[in-house]
C-alpha cells in the first residue's frame, strides 16, 4: 500500500533548510530528492506505489512485470519494510530472489530520480553506486546467466612498510585485491559471502534513503544468522567503503563511541540542546559528529588524550583536575581509539569555524610499552588498516607526554610504583620489532624518539604502565604539570 | 683513599638521538654498537698524553664504519680479549662475527651465526665471545645458552649452512639479559630477567652453579680476569660477588641509586667500573669493599661503560662510557706524572 510518511521525509531535507555537512550523505539525499521536484510525472509516481510498480522503465520493465505477482509486498516502497523476516528464515536459494524484487522497487525509483543523468549519479553517490551494484544483479537474473558476480576490493596490510612513516594517506595501499564473489559460486561459503555483502549493502542503501545511522552492531543484529559473528560484519562493512572509495561514514554506518572527555568544552547539538563536557566528573562520552552543530572551545589551551579509562577516572576524580579542569579537555578512547573518537580529537585540534578557530596542543599519555606507543602512532598518522579513512581523522601534531624511559625511575623502591614495571612478553617484543621495521631512520625528532624508545623497551626488557604514576605521591601531578605548564 | 678520574675526551653523537647500547673494546680497536644501523669502529691505538700534533689530540679516531649492517639498531658487540674476534647482535635478530685484517688495520665480515634449527635455538640477545674468539656464547629469549663455534659461520648470504653448535644450556626459561665466557675458556655465566645466575662447566657441559641473592633482572655478568670471582649485578641495585669455585657469595656492593646496566673488571682485577640507569659511573675497590670514585656525565642511562685494554703505551688506566643520547666519553686516572 502507499506508504505517505515516507513521501513527506523525503520533502523534510528539502524544506528543513538544517545546515548540511559538505558531502554528506545527506546532501546527496537531498540532491536526489531536489531532483525528485523536478520531474512532476515522477512525483506523482512516488507518491502512489502502485503506479511506480506497474509503469517500470527502461531495462526494469520485464524484470518487475515478472517479479510482480511473484510476492505480495512487492507493492512497498522502500526496503525498510521489505520482506527481510522472511528472507532469513529462507534458504540462500531463496534469498536471492526476493532481493532483486526489493531492488527492482529502488532501481526504479532512483531511475525516476536520476533519469535525467543515470552515470552521472552513481558516480557520485553511495546510494547510486549501491543501486548500480543491484542493477547489475537484477540484469544477470534477467538474462538468466549462471552466475551472480560482485566484485570486492579488499584491503589488505602493505608488505613491508620500511622507511615509511607517517603512513602516507594520499598514496594508495601498497595492494589492492580485488576479489570476485559468485553466487552461487563454487562453494556454499561463497555464496554465503555473496549474500552477506548484498545483505549488508541493501540495509545500508536503506539507512541512507532514510536518513538514519546504522551501528556496525545494528547491522549485525538485523540478522544475526546470517551474519554469524560482529566480525564478519565489520570486515565486509570496512571492503565495501574501501571498494567505493568513500569513508564508512559516508555509507550510513558508525560505530558506537567508546571514547570518553570531560574539559572546558560546550557542545551545540543540532537538535539545539548545549551540554557542557565539564557538568559529569565520570566523563560523557564522545558525541557522534553528525549530532554537533559546533564547540564552543574559548576555554581550551590543552588537550590531554589519555591512553587508559582507569589512567582518565582517577586524574578525573583527583584534585588536581578540580584546578586545571577550566583549562583544558581530557579524552580517553579507552585503547586502541575507535574512529568516533579519532574524528572528535580531530575535530578538537583542527582550526575551522565549527570549533571557534581553535587548535590547542594535544598531549598524549600513553603506557611506555609497544601498545602505548602504536595508540600514539594511530591518533598521530592513522591506522594500516583503515588507511583509506586516514586523511580526516589523523592528528599528526599530537606531542608524546609519557610515559617515557625517564619515568621508570619515578617510583624508586615502592613496592607498589614496582608493580607498574612489567617484563615484556614474547607478543610484546614481537610487536616492537614489528614497529621498529616500519619506523623510520631518518626523520624529525618525534620519530626518532619512537624508534629509540623502542629500542630502550627492547633493551630494558620491561615495560612501565600508567598504573606506576598513581602508586607514587604526586607522580601524576608532577608529570602533567611539566607539560601543561600550568600554576 | 680515593681515585681521581679526568674525563679526557668526549665523542658526542653526529646522529641525533641514537643511545649506544654496547662497547667491545680490543688491544687496537673500539666497537660502537648503537641505535642506528651502523656500526662505528674507533682506533685506540694512539694514545699519548701530552699531545704533540693536532692528531694527537684526538686519540681516538673513526677508524671505520660497517654501514648499515644491522637494520634495526644493534643490541650487544663483544670483542675477543686477543683482539682479532669480533661479534654483533642486531634488534631483528641477526648475529655477526668479525674479524680483523692481517694487518690489524681493518675488519671485515667473517659470516653470520646460522643456527640450524632456529625455533629450538631461540632467538639470541646477549653474547658474550671467548679469549680466541672461537667460541660465541648467546643467550635467548627464553633462557638459553647457545655456544657457537665461530669458524663455521655462513659466509655468504646464500649460504645455507649452519653454524656448528658446541653446546646448549638450558635454564627455567626467563629471559637471558647477560652472558659472559671465562677467558680460561672453562665457564660459562648468564644472568636473567628472573634474578637468577648461573655458572656452566664447558668441559662438563652442565650447570656447575646456580646463584642466588639478586631478585630482580640481572643486567650484566662478568668473570674476574683470573677466573676466581664472578660479578654480578642489575635492578636489585647492588653489585654481587661470588665465588666461581664454591658458588658461595663473598661480598656484595651497595651504593648505586638505580638500576646498575653494565660492568666491567679492569685488568688487574683489583677495581670493577659499573653504569648506572642514573648516568652514573662508579668504580669500587674490591680489596676494600668500596666506592673510589663516581662519574657523571649526564643525567641520561649508561647503557655500556667498559675499560681500555692496558697497553705498553698507556700509563694511566683509561675506560670509557657510553649511553643515551649517543655521546662517548673517555676518562683516565689522574696521577702525578
């Protein structure tokens, strides 16, 4: 039946006059919805689905006319509503019918939007590049081929990075495999994995029709049978951004931020509301961009990015805080920083009118160990494996406060500073001749310190944690002082 | 009664921020063993004390460079008393011999240590050669003690054959950070991450000692140059002295204020020179059970502090340090001339 709600969403971009990121997906939707205006026949087809469904055009047409009568909820628009609690309780045989049917709905109606200029579309938005996959599909079910092929790019780590440090965004990986996937393939896992990518394409290219966000774990739970683990979600979700060249972002799907600050900071909301990063001592967590309007940093001369939650809680809850809180913001992505978090700092540290043309020093505190030092690197220039994301989330002008070989001494005899000190595992000496292969030999200062501080660890055989500054009085105080050059 | 040291000469590093983490002093030579993928050979040999030309001034000139023989940095050099030997380990893993030219001007690659089956050999950290440089004792990660008979090394890059192994000790599996060879070629001693010692008979091929009194990692070990005593010390801060023959402590050194990471008897036996994490220096007395004296050149990590062989033409004991921020500094006794 007509779905109307679905008609005035798509006017709301139109009208809402929201201020839009620059090449956001919701700009394209917005685009694709202008171009809606713009062809009056076409609105009257959106309006009423059953008219859509039955005036198909060009390559369409026999496809829906067969496809028609062959299940009843052919008739709605959109995917959301589509026959997915069936689909999963099918065979894969089965699966793959029902999709192009759903396909042929959007394929349709993009061909509606876009008719004036078919190639031009898809080469410029997901959702054209999404539908252009499904079409290619829906035509090989048509000419009734043998097989169903997509093709992946898969990422894969650069061999030997050596001499090569930051990791360079504008180049390319050092490989690109290319991988075909046929359905049915030549073994069920094939398959298996045809139906996985055209799952996860077909919930993304909903969420950007209608405007919302999927986390990679909403992506997983929609149908945890197929998807087996959150893994296998996650990789196919990373190959099919890196196979249109586009940040995950751009494809609907976040995942859910992990990272924590607390500071001088007030957040504008889009919805209007303004937090104050400063009101909670446990820390709020990292917004998601899409929500932020603008920060309001005038307050702001440092920002202290720490390695640990444990290490962000007790400076949180210590005096010292309670004096520089009205200085400067802390953050945590708790480890290894998830893309949330890495967009936000940069967000933080970067001069543009969003942030009030602010760009604080950013201090790193990290665990002087091998993990310490690669969180450090990821913040600075980026992930190997999300290299392609790198360009908008990296934050090369972050200093490295600590630990450092120096502060291995801070606890002297106490037994507890001592329980700070660990020997390094065989995985921990691996990883740092791993890293100090990939480090540079000649450089500026900062990466030379990594390389010799690696060497240290490797020579030292032990490894300090943060833990080691909160066994000695002052410890904390004394180290972020010194570099915060505050009272 | 206490020693007076002058620090006579300091060669400070051309490449920023590359720590020297050992020094292989030989009659002729000195071997550098940094951070960077070089490794620097100094001459030793002309040393006078009142200097009578420009060149004199620098007695310790850059007499070679092996360029870029160690990619990662190299961890431990170690140099054969008799001076012909030489060893180097670097941070992937790799082990080199050197040896010296006929006419005792340049070195040049012997071979690599090979071990035939690397997953039972481990992987090798600290070395330690013996008098002749025929034998090359190694300690691994996980505690080992390989003994490698450097005659058989692998020439060529191409060359598959491995490196004859004469004997392997095994210990509880913590990580070996120190290894020396008894110039008498009988003993073999290592020291590890666990606090733990021990002192191999080479003839028997077993463990003759295990040493006890230092609970934390033991940085360095070395014999006395007549065999009898065996120096040990590390994190626990204090320098132990044990008997090779009984095993028994005999006298033990406290006085550093941090991690103790290198030491070194002088040829008489009668001072031990030990680096500390603090960049201090100290060198004891070991009739008298005490500190004579103490150097600082800086504040950063010694690393390796070593004596000058004695030499006809040294009067004066002279020893050299070297560490963090890549600068060697020489020192030599003061005393009336």
């Amino acid at each position: 039946m007509v779905t109307v709600e679905y008609d005035y969403k798509d006017f709301d971009d139109l009208l809402a006059g929201v201020e839009l990121l620059k090449d956001s997906s919701q700009e394209s939707l917005t685009n694709a919805a202008a171009d809606i205006d713009l062809h009056d026949d076409d609105n009257d087809c959106l309006m009423h689905g059953e008219i859509c469904s039955s005036t198909p055009k060009e390559t369409d047409n026999l496809l829906s006319d067969e496809l028609m009568d062959a299940s009843p909820s052919f008739h709605k628009l959109g995917l959301s509503q589509l026959p997915l609690p069936d689909v999963s309780r099918e065979t894969e045989d089965e699966r793959s019918a029902p999709l192009p049917q759903a396909v042929s709905d959007t394929t349709a109606n993009a061909s509606h939007s876009s008719s004036s200029e078919p190639s031009n579309r898809s080469s410029m938005s997901v959702t054209g590049k999404i539908e252009a996959v499904f079409e290619e599909i829906a035509d090989a079910l048509l000419q009734e081929k043998n097989e169903l092929t997509l093709t992946l790019l898969r990422r894969t780590r650069p061999q030997k990075v050596s001499a090569m440090s930051p990791i360079e965004t504008n180049k390319p990986p050092q490989s690109v495999v290319s991988k075909r996937i046929c359905f049915p393939g030549k073994t069920a896992e094939e398959a298996w994995r045809f139906t996985v990518v055209v799952r996860i394409l077909e919930l993304t290219h909903e969420a950007l029709r209608n405007g919302t966000v999927l986390s990679k774990r909403d992506i997983y739970y929609r149908d945890p049978a197929l998807f087996g683990k959150q893994a296998h979600v996650d990789r196919y979700v990373d190959d099919i951004a890196f196979t249109f060249g586009v940040q995950r972002s751009k494809l609907n799907v976040t995942a859910v931020a992990k990272g924590l600050i607390s500071g001088a900071i007030n957040i504008c909301r889009r919805d209007g509301s303004i937090v104050e990063a400063s009101s909670d001592r446990e820390g709020m967590l990292v917004p998601s961009l899409r929500d932020v309007l603008s920060i309001n940093m005038t307050a702001v001369r440092w920002i202290l990015v720490v390695e640990k939650e444990a290490t962000f809680r007790s400076i949180a809850a210590s005096t010292f805080w309670d004096m520089i809180s009205a200085q400067g913001v802390m953050l945590t992505a708790k480890g290894y920083p998830d893309i949330a978090s890495r967009a936000f700092l940069r967000w933080l540290s970067t001069s543009s009118p969003r942030n009030g043309f602010a760009s604080p020093p950013v201090y790193g505190l990290v665990d002087f160990d091998p993990d310490g030092l690669a969180i450090l690197s990821i913040y600075k220039h980026g992930s190997i494996r999300l290299a392609h994301e790198n360009a908008d989330l990296c934050v090369p002008q972050m200093q490295w406060l600590g630990l450092r070989r120096e502060h291995m001494m801070i606890g002297g005899d106490d037994l507890h500073a001592s329980q700070g000190l660990l020997s390094l595992t065989a995985r921990d000496r691996r990883k740092a001749v791993k890293m100090l292969e990939r480090c540079a030999t000649q450089g500026n200062d900062a990466e030379l310190q990594v390389r010799a501080a690696l060497q240290d660890m490797l020579m030292l055989n032990t490894k300090a944690e943060l833990q080691l500054l909160d066994a000695v009085p002052d410890g904390m105080t004394r180290l972020l002082m010194s570099k915060l050059g505050i009272l | 009664m206490s020693k007076q040291y002058l620090q006579t000469h300091t060669l400070a590093s051309t490449q920023p921020a590359a720590d020297i983490f050992s020094l292989a002093p030989t009659p002729t030579h000195l071997f550098v063993g940094s951070g960077s993928s070089s490794i620097k050979i100094y001459s030793t040999k002309g040393q006078v004390i009142h200097a009578d030309t420009a060149a004199d001034e620098h007695p310790y000139p850059l007499a070679q460079t092996l360029e870029k023989v160690h990619p990662l940095g190299a961890h431990h050099v170690c140099s054969s008393q008799d001076g012909k030997v030489a060893a180097s380990a670097g941070f992937g893993g790799e082990l080199k011999i050197w040896e010296i030219s006929e006419d005792g001007t340049s070195w040049s690659a012997r071979g690599d240590v090979v071990p035939q089956d690397k997953k039972k050999a481990g992987e090798s950290w600290a070395i330690a050669l013996s008098e002749d440089g025929k034998y090359l004792a190694a300690a691994t990660h996980d505690g080992r003690i390989n003994v490698y008979d450097t005659t058989t090394t692998a020439s060529a890059a191409d060359d598959k054959t491995a490196t004859q192994r004469i004997a392997q000790y095994e210990t509880k599996g913590s990580f070996g950070l120190s290894v020396d060879l008894s110039s008498n070629g009988a003993m073999t001693a290592s020291g590890h991450q666990n606090g733990s010692i021990y002192i191999f008979n080479n003839s028997t091929q077993r463990l003759a000692h295990s040493l006890t009194g230092l609970l934390k990692p033991v940085r360095a070990v070395r014999f006395s140059p007549a065999c009898k005593f065996l120096a040990a010390a590390g994190d626990a801060r204090i320098i132990a002295l044990y008997d090779t023959l009984s095993g028994e402590q005999v006298a033990n050194f406290s006085g550093h204020a941090s991690w103790v990471m290198s030491l070194d008897w002088n040829w008489s036996g009668e001072f031990l020179l030990c680096g500390g994490y603090d960049g201090k220096a100290k060198i004891w007395s070991v009739e008298r059970k005490e500190c004579v004296a103490t150097q600082t050149e800086s504040e950063k990590c010694l690393w390796s502090v070593r004596w000058l062989p004695k030499s006809a033409s040294m009067r004066n004991e002279t020893f050299v340090t070297a560490g963090a921020g890549g600068t060697l500094a020489f020192y030599r006794e003061a005393s009336g001339t």
